[in-house]
C-alpha cells in the first residue's frame, strides 16, 4: 500500500478455482478454499480502508490526535519493514468491523455519542500496533476510551484518572513499546500490561490458534464495547472447552475442521445463553471472528464454530458475487428464527445450518448415550428444515446464477442425507419439533385473507357445510414480540439429554418460563408423554387467552400425536385460519366455538 492509500500494483480481478467454487457451494471447501477466500478478503480491507480515507476531510475533527495521513503513514512505513506482518495485522476482523462503522458515521448513518476522532484513531492505534511489532522507531498519540487504551491484537493498558474520551501517547523503539499514563509508564507486555489471550491447541496434525478477544473495542458488530477483562477462572473455561470442542471437531468432521484451522483468528466471548440457545454472531465485514455466548459443554461450542464459520465462509463468497437481485414481495420463513427474514438472511442461514446438519450428522456415529440423542435428533430436525427451505429458496426468481448454483449445491448435499437411519422414539419427536416450529410461525407472522375467514365465520355460524372456494394467501404480517418458538424443541432436548433436569423442570411447572423463554406448564406435559393434560392445559389456556399461538400450536401436536385427523391437520397446517375463525365468530355472535371442532370443520385445505 502507498502513502496516499493505494494498493501497489495494478488492480486484480479475483477468482476461485472451479473445485474451491464447488466445494463451497456445496457448504463445505478446504483449506485451500479458505486460503483464497483470505486473498479476496485482504483486497476488501484495503477497499474499506481506501474509501476511509477518501471520505476524511480536513473539517473532520481529529481531536487532540495527528492527523489520518501521519497514522496511515506510520502503518505504511511498519508495513515497508515487515509486510507479512501488516498484512496479517490488517486481516484482524476488529479492524474489518471498525472500518464498515467508522464509514457508517463518515456518511452520516450511524449516530455515537463518541467524537468522531475516538472512532478515526483506531487508525492511529493500528498503526501504533503494527509500528511496535515491526520493530519502529516511534511516537504516536492515540484515543483512550473507557478507561483503556488498546493496540490492536496486542492488549490493552489502563489509564486511570481520564475521561470517558481522552488521548494518551504510545512510543517504541526496536519492538518494546510504552504506553504513557498518570501513574507512570505501562510496558507492553510488562506486568501491568493486559495481554490479548489466546488459545492454540493441536489435534491430529490440525492446529487452532486464536485470540479471546474481551479487549477490542470493536469486537462487537453494532457499536463499541468498553474492554471486559476475563478473569482466571473465566479465561481457564474457555481455553478448556475450546480445547475439547477443537479436538472433537478434528476427529469427528475433518472437513469441517481443516478449513476452521486456516480462517478463524478470534472468539469474542459474551455471557452464557438460555441452554440449548447459543447465543452467536458473524459479520461479512469481520472475516474470521465469531461472537458467542459461553457453551455449557465442548459439542455446543463445536456446533456454534462450525454455524458461524459457515457464514464467514459466505461473506466471503458475497463479496465476489451476489447471490440475488431485490426481494420477495414477502419476507420468508426461516425454520431457526423467530422473525420473518429478507432473501439475503435466509440464503446466510440455510448455508450455515447445511453445516450444522453435517456436524450433527457425523457426530451421531461417533458418540453414544445423551451425546448420540442429541446428535440423532438435531440432524432429524434440521435435514427437514434445510431441505423444505432449499425447496422454496429454489423456485424464487430473484437469485442471481451464482445464487442458484449455490441452492443447487447445498440442494446435492442435503439430497445425500435422506436416507440415513434416525432411531424412531427420536425421528418422531423431531417431526413434530419441525411441526410446531412452522405452526407458531404462521400464527405469529401471517394473516388469512378477511374473505376468506368471513365467509368460513358465516358458515360456521349458520351450521352449513364448508365453502370450497380457495381464496387469497395469507399474508406475511411480522410480529415483532414473537419469542421462544422452540420452546417445545429445547423441552424435547432436555428430556432426550438430562431426563434428571427435565424432571427437576417437572417438579414446578409454574416457573418454566423462567428457564425456558416461551415455554408453560402444558408444555412440560406434552413433552413428558402426558397428552390428555396437556390437551386440557392448551384448551384452558385458549379459554382465557383465544389468541395464544402457542396454545393453538399445541393444541395441535396433541391431537397429531394422537393420530392424523382433520382438526390436526388444520392446527398444524394453516393454525392462522382456524385461529381467525375462532375470533371472528366470538367477535360477530358471542359465541365460544370449540377449537377442536372448529379445526375439523375448517379441515387442511
């Protein structure tokens, strides 16, 4: 890079080679794969920055700091020393996400409380970071910001005694730096230095080495986070389970793992999340980082690498290709979320889930007892789910040709997983998790036609047969207080894997919600095998609140489980229709209609 920006160099066209583009769009890809994918991502860095640096002014106020140009040419010069380095140093994905927010502010989409120099100066601590680990001579002010000042990928250095914002000077000379305070000078590295922790762990010739980053401002993806110091115990925690997930994931799924080894750099840890709800994050900006929330156990964290890793994967991917030209006239539905989703965050998370399934797929031979239950029936679960969403994905005119090619490929490998054998007792339960998931969905997000419920309320009412005419779809309505959609599903995973806690949620049925967002008493019943008290739960549940999803949804299962019907059926298929049914009659006559005769009237269309 030169010292106005510019790359060195005529500019380059990227490609992938045709087996890396197969193997990627098929949701896995290699080493090798990862490798280019990284060239493609270094360009896009320096794109971000070039266009930073183009939109920095001089009216922008650079606050007690050197200006743009003296940072960016301390990076240029470390850079001239030790290129590799820069490079690598360049490629942190923090720095990926602080560009994208920093050109956010610059153009005037997105707001912070921060003067605009705390966010420009990032530059200045980057530069800073790359001056010291080449060995620079140096001296450079740079942002404090909560209390911290942090060199990127290196650590951070309290500053006691400043302000929310203030400003401090790193030096350094022959690769030992300091970082000035009011209680005297902190060394990098010294023993008042926080370092940056990091993981490195071997498996069968397959090596992870990453950073726990807990000090990056910029390690989230909305906006910037204050440093938060993990303790011993905490830091001890995670380096175990990354240990365990990495070894499980190298001898369970090889290619699943091998590329891993070549793009992760960074795990950002967050709190622990409701079991059996990781709580995980990526950005197309930060390639080779994941957030998520501290895993109970080595199989949840390995999951949640494969997940997010499958989306850095894609990001990279998109930003060669799109995948799809506008929208749907409605957003769509995703079996892994709560809302309604654009075409783009379906395509991220039926990619990411072919990769789950897989992990799942190849877990389930290779483990026994609680380990294999929870592998048989998530693999269950989701080759359903991933298959129903490639089907829908593929008939929607908007893909591009890339984004066909790429539903085409994950359609091959679902296709590969049709046959496999799931342990009955576990399939069924499976099913109906898929089940009950898409019903509360649909009785959460659509709304029937009001002919149509008007003409069924009409008929209903005066004891006549069914109209059969078919009138419009629904219509996709988002409700943005939709939550806990697989309750049931994460029940069904604490019978299958901890029946002695399942038990322990039994024994107060009252205070489920409290540990299972979305989740009642009848809910408990229903997964126990109770169906009849759980039948009477939804119905009483619907006598109080006739709108209650997950009461409808319920209701549902327990009559699916009893065997296939009509009133089943309909619970499970269009639960919106008979719902609104159920209101209009109620609203027009008085009349309580009975939910199950009602379901049966209306049929599944």
């Amino acid at each position: 890079m030169g010292n106005d920006g510019a790359s060195d160099g005529p500019p380059r066209h990227h490609r992938l080679d045709k087996q890396h583009v197969t193997a990627l769009f098929s949701g896995g890809g290699d080493a090798d794969s990862v490798t280019q994918l990284l060239t493609v991502e270094r360009s896009w860095r320096m794109l971000q920055l070039r266009a930073l640096l183009d939109l920095v002014r001089p009216e922008h106020d650079v606050g007690p700091l050197a200006s743009v140009g003296t940072a960016w040419a301390l990076l240029v010069e470390a850079e001239r020393r030790d290129p590799p380095k820069v490079a690598g140093l360049l490629l942190h994905p923090q720095v990926g996400i602080w560009a994208g927010y920093v050109l956010r502010r610059l153009r005037g989409t997105a707001d912070s409380p921060a003067p605009l120099w705390v966010d420009l100066g990032y530059l200045h601590t980057l530069a800073a970071a790359a001056a010291l680990s080449t060995g620079a001579d140096f001296r450079i002010t740079v942002p404090v910001r909560d209390g911290f000042t942090v060199l990127p990928t290196l650590g951070a250095a309290h500053v006691p005694g400043t302000r929310q914002w203030d400003r401090t000077d790193v030096h350094g000379a022959g690769g030992s730096g300091v970082v000035e305070t009011p209680d005297g000078a902190v060394v990098v590295g010294g023993s008042r230095w926080n370092a940056m922790p990091g993981v490195r762990v071997e498996a069968a010739g397959q090596t992870l080495a990453v950073r726990l980053d807990c000090l990056d401002p910029y390690r989230n993806l909305r906006a910037p986070t204050p440093p938060h110091l993990l303790s011993e115990p905490e830091l001890r925690h995670w380096r175990e389970l990354l240990t365990q997930a990495w070894r499980l994931l190298v001898e369970t799924s090889p290619p699943l793992a091998a590329p891993m080894a070549q793009g992760l750099f960074s795990v950002v840890p967050q709190p622990p999340a409701e079991r059996f709800r990781t709580m995980s994050a990526s950005a197309g900006d930060a390639f080779g980082s994941m957030i998520m929330s501290e895993p109970r156990d080595a199989v949840e964290l390995a999951v949640t690498m494969v997940h997010e890793f499958q989306h850095i994967k894609l990001g990279a991917l998109l930003h060669l290709a799109p995948l799809h030209t506008g929208e749907p006239v409605q957003r769509l539905y995703a079996p892994w979320r709560d809302d309604p989703r654009p075409l783009g965050g379906l395509l991220q998370g039926v990619y990411a889930f072919a990769g789950i399934t897989e992990f799942w797929r190849a877990l389930r031979e290779r483990s026994s007892g609680s380990t294999a239950a929870l592998a048989h029936f998530e693999f269950a679960r989701w080759r359903r789910q991933v298959h129903a969403t490639l089907a829908m994905l593929a008939e929607l005119p908007q893909l591009t040709e890339v984004g066909k090619n790429l539903v085409h490929g994950l359609m091959a490998t679902a296709d590969g997983w049709r046959s496999d054998d799931v342990p009955a007792r576990v399939r069924v339960a499976a099913d109906a998790a898929v089940s009950d998931h898409r019903a509360r969905w649909r009785l959460h997000h659509l709304r029937p036609s009001a002919e149509v419920v008007d003409a069924l309320a009409a008929s209903w009412t005066a004891g006549v047969d069914r109209p059969e005419q078919a009138g419009p779809a629904p219509v996709v309505a988002a409700d943005p207080g939709a939550r806990g959609l697989d309750a049931r599903a994460v029940l069904m995973l604490w019978r299958l894997t901890d029946p002695a806690g399942f038990d322990q949620l039994r024994r107060d049925p009252s205070t489920i919600g409290a540990h299972v967002t979305g989740a009642g008493p009848s809910d408990l019943a229903y997964v126990a095998g109770e169906l009849d008290h759980a039948r009477d739960g939804y119905l009483a549940a619907l006598s109080v609140d006739p709108d209650s999803p997950s009461a409808w949804a319920g209701l549902g299962l327990v009559l699916s489980a009893a065997g296939p019907g009509r009133a089943a059926d309909a619970l499970m298929r269009r639960p919106e229709l008979v719902r609104a049914v159920h209101q209009a009659v109620r609203s027009s006559t008085g009349e309580i209609s009975d939910p199950v005769k009602l379901a049966g009237w209306i049929g599944p269309g």
